[in-house]
C-alpha cells in the first residue's frame, strides 16, 4: 500500500495517433493524491481527475491545447514517486491511461499553462512500480 505521492508529471500523446505531444507538471493535492493512490493501491478508476496548475512542456508543433468546450482524446504516462505507507520508502511508478482531456480553466491566456485541466473516461492500461527506496527527488520544473 502506497500513502503518498510526489513529482507527478505526465508524458501526453496524441489518442488517436500516439504522437507524442510532451509532458505537463501538476501539483499534487487531495483529489489529484486520492485519485493517483486509488490507481495504484486498488486499482480504482476515478470518474474524473482534475489536475492544477498545470505547465506543458511541448515536443511536437502538432500539439493544439483542449478547450474548455470540447475534450480532445489522450493517452499519457504519469510518472511520480510514491511511498510505501510501511517502510516509508519512495517508489517510482508509471501509470500508462488513455483518457478524455479538458481545461477548465486558463486565466493568464499562455497556451501551456492551465489553472485547471480535467481528465474524463479514464481507462487504465498498465502499471508499473520499479522498487527501489530511498527519497522522492527534488523537482526544478
């Protein structure tokens, strides 16, 4: 059982052709926390995940941000540490989705950063725990 998790990003591609789009940087809170650690320790697949302050980092000039009206089709990688909630070791893990994506809210305008972006039709396809232990590393993006 896992009782935290740290460093989430995402690696986001395109849903329908898997072009890869680049990743994004979230914050971890409660619901987005919950959401990640019923994945990983029940294998429960929330109805929606709403990630905050998110900043995308882009790879391909074919990416096109969702809008707040119509979601655009997805598969991503969260990557992130999490902790053993015995040990208290951290663990990298990798949870590979497809999903329904969505913002919810842009307020500065910056076409890669978004107050909030909702994920819908979440279907889980993989995941993977790499054991390891030690400490979650320090983010600088």
């Amino acid at each position: 059982m896992f009782d935290r998790v740290a460093t989430p990003r995402i690696y986001i591609y395109d849903g329908k052709t898997n072009e890869y789009y680049g990743r994004a940087t979230f914050s971890v809170n409660p619901s987005v926390e919950s959401a990640l650690l019923g994945m990983l320790n029940s294998a429960t697949v929330p109805n929606s995940i709403v990630l905050l302050n998110v900043t995308f980092y882009p790879a391909s000039s074919e990416y096109v941000p969702p809008g707040t009206l119509t979601t655009l089709p997805r598969n991503g990688v969260i990557h992130a540490e999490v902790r053993d909630a015995n040990s208290k070791l951290w663990t990298h893990v990798e949870i590979y989705l497809s999903f329904d994506s969505r913002t919810r809210g842009n307020i500065s305008g910056d076409k890669y950063y978004f107050d909030s972006v909702e994920y819908t039709n979440i279907k889980i396809q993989d995941i993977k725990i790499f054991p390891q232990g030690g400490t979650p590393p320090i983010s600088t993006t």
